[in-house]
C-alpha cells in the first residue's frame, strides 16, 4: 500500500473518494495521505456521522447520494473499483450506464483482488453476449 501511495503522490494523482474513515477506503485514503498526497472525500450530510467522515482530507459534503456520484464523476479522470458493497456496486453500475450512454469515455478499472470482481464481470460478459449491452462497456 506505501509504494502505491507514494507513486500516487509522485504523479501529481488526487485521490477522490466517498470521504469515510472507516472500511477500505479509509485505508487508502490514509496511505495516500501519509504519503503526502491529495485526498478529497465527498460525503453526503446524512451520512457524514454514519460513515464517521474522515476529518483528515479535503472533505466535501453534499446534500445527496446523487450529488455525491455526480460530484466524484466530475473530479474523477479514472475509476479504480477495489472491493466493496452494495454501494460501490452502485457507483459502479450507475458510471458502467454513463460510459454505455456516451457521457463519458474516462477508463472504469475493476481492480480484482483475488477474483472478487470475478463474478461480476462474468455477468457483465453474459449481458455483452446477450445483446443488452455494447462490447465497448468496459
């Protein structure tokens, strides 16, 4: 995690993330920040005390979920898509239909520690084979 931090770092990279604490983005975010990198979290105000904010970034709080897809949309250059719940499958579906409908073109990474995204991708093929979605998704 320290050398992929401090290679963030090095490359001018911020980090732009959900702006939690806790759980695994919390741990990024506390790498890229002991690295010396730049970390912004967008957090919705409901959630701002359930997510226990991470008060140590450049924290942004919006008034929606909504708002705070679009906002990391709109700071991102790149989606990294490490392991997660039923919210980062969200976030992933919902920049998976922007790319499929044109809004964008900016690469979608699903980063695949020891196969969890596996099955995704799988269903993600068979949607592509079934004619429901463009080869071009990914």
């Amino acid at each position: 995690m320290a050398r992929a931090s401090a290679s963030i770092r090095r490359r001018g990279i911020t980090l732009v993330y959900g702006g939690g604490r806790i759980g695994l983005m919390g741990v990024v975010a506390d790498a890229v920040l002991a690295a010396g990198g730049r970390t912004i979290g967008i957090i919705p105000d409901f959630l701002q005390r359930r997510e226990v904010a991470h008060t140590g970034v450049e924290l942004e709080v919006v008034d929606s979920m909504h708002t705070r897809k679009r906002r990391m949309f709109e700071l991102a250059d790149a989606f990294l898509v490490l392991p997660g719940g039923i919210g980062t499958l969200d976030e992933t579906m919902e920049i998976l239909t922007w790319r499929q409908l044109g809004h964008h073109d900016k690469p979608v990474v699903l980063v695949d520690v020891n196969g969890y995204w596996h099955k995704l991708t799988a269903l993600l093929n068979h949607v592509v084979r079934s004619d429901f979605a463009g080869a071009d998704l990914s």
